[in-house]
C-alpha cells in the first residue's frame, strides 16, 4: 500500500497545483490575513486509516500554533484479509492470525508556517506543519469462531468436510499454519469490553496545500511522514513478528473554516 499511496498523493498534488496557476482569477474578496481556523480530515495512511481534528491559533500572518486530536487505525504490514472456506464468500472477511484489533488516540500541538500564498482566485498556498504529543493505543482482542466438530460428507467427487459446531475463540497459535479450523470470524463489537490500552507518543511532519475559491472556508490536501512509538510491541499478530515503532505515510483530505477573521482589501 505503501507504493501506491505515494505516487497517488504527488499526481493529485500536481493536478491541483496546475490547475490553481493556470486558471486563476484576480480575487475580489477581502483577503484574510490574521485569521484563526478550525477543521477536520480524512487521511489514507501506509498501515490504515485516520481522522482528524485541528484548531490553528494565528501567531502572525504566515505562522500558528495548532492543536490536534486524532483517532486512527493501525495495521501490521503482513495483514493479508481472507474469506472463510465454508461460507462461500458470504462470511466475514478476516486476517488469519490475528490477535486484536489496534487503534490510537492521539493528542498533540505543533507549528504551521507558511511558505507560499494564494494570490489568484483558485489558486493554492503552500504550508509547512509539524506536530508532536501523545498516543494512546487500543487493542481490541479479535474473536473467531473455532470449529470443534466435523461432519464428513462423502460424495463421488471426494470426501468432504463440513462444520458441524464451533465454539468463539481468540486465534489459537497452534493452528498458525492451518486455517481450516476457523469458520468465521466473530462480530467487531465481540470482546469490546476487553479492550486494553497502551500510551506511546508521536511525531510528524508535512506539506499543506490549500486551494479554492472562498478565502474563509478551508480545502486543502496534505502529506507527510509520521513516526509513533510505544512502551512495548503491540500484539497485532498472534506472534512475535510485531513492532513497537511505525514509521507511516499519510496522504489526508482537509476542509473546514476561518474563524475569528481580520482582514483587508
């Protein structure tokens, strides 16, 4: 994912960007100069998938400090999603091998400067952000359904096996190399209550690029690296192939509004 993420992000950056100077009009609306925003994101990561929160307090007229809060999803990278081999495509797609579900809160502030500015209607800017806080991982164990009991069906074209009953299972590691013990996975909100928790911290660093014809609502496409650690390996996986340290690219979708505006013509 990493490979396709990443080329995406710089095509969809360069059609903006020529699209903003090619086409731009002089703008008749007050410019915002001292200007205070609140937004919200999409981001597509290179091991899952996050929202976002940001408030950007003005320090000057290029500059802000920004506060966000985040909730994203984290995956290892040897994930690989499977269907079950007795339902015939109609079972809940699972990971073979998992051990739990894992998700990160994260607070933190930062600096956002900016680096060029939008003078054209439709053009864009160009900012430069970093951030760094807090992380709090959730592990959310994952439930199968084992099979515990076979019938076998003899046909003329071979012996066949069906599950006769099962019972709801964390992944046993000692069927690592065997998925034909597992029917189905169990619903997501199965050992919710079981969550565990994990604090770590985070940093990371990015481009901004924001375009659009209204001064005072936000559109803008980021990307960046990000680097999250934790106090100890979180148990993705049911084995000892797991990290405590993600290295991630981001790619996110911004929109939102400036607040608190002072402006001039």
């Amino acid at each position: 994912m990493l490979n396709k993420v990443v080329p995406l992000s710089f095509l969809v950056f360069f059609a903006i960007c020529t699209n903003g100077y090619s086409q731009g009009e002089i703008d008749q609306q007050d410019k915002v100069f001292f200007r205070n925003e609140r937004s919200f994101s999409g981001s597509l990561n290179s091991n899952g998938w996050g929202a976002n929160y940001r408030y950007a307090k003005r320090l000057s007229a290029f500059s802000s400090i920004v506060f966000d809060v985040d909730l994203a999803s984290i995956r290892h990278p040897k994930e690989i999603k499977i269907q079950s081999l007795y339902l015939g495509g109609w079972g809940r797609s699972h990971v073979f091998g998992k051990a739990n579900e894992a998700f990160s809160i994260r607070a933190g502030t930062g600096y956002q400067k900016e680096l060029f500015s939008k003078f054209d209607q439709g053009g864009i800017s160009i900012r430069f952000f970093t951030v760094g806080g807090v992380s709090l991982a959730l592990l959310k164990p994952v439930y199968f359904q084992k099979i515990t009991k076979f019938n076998y069906l003899q046909t003329s074209a071979g012996v066949y096996a069906i599950p006769e009953e099962w019972e709801s299972s964390l992944f046993d590691p000692a069927y690592m190399v065997d998925d034909s013990y597992i029917r189905d996975r169990e619903s997501f909100f199965k050992g919710l209550g079981e969550t565990t928790f994990l604090p770590g911290v985070f940093a990371r660093a990015g481009l901004c690029f924001e375009y659009g014809n209204e001064d005072r609502l936000i559109h803008a496409l980021e990307g960046g690296l990000q680097i999250e650690g934790f106090l100890k390996k979180l148990p993705i996986l049911a084995t000892d192939d797991n990290s405590q340290l993600f290295l991630t690219l981001f790619v996110t979708y911004r929109f939102g509004k400036v607040i608190d505006a002072k402006g001039q013509k």
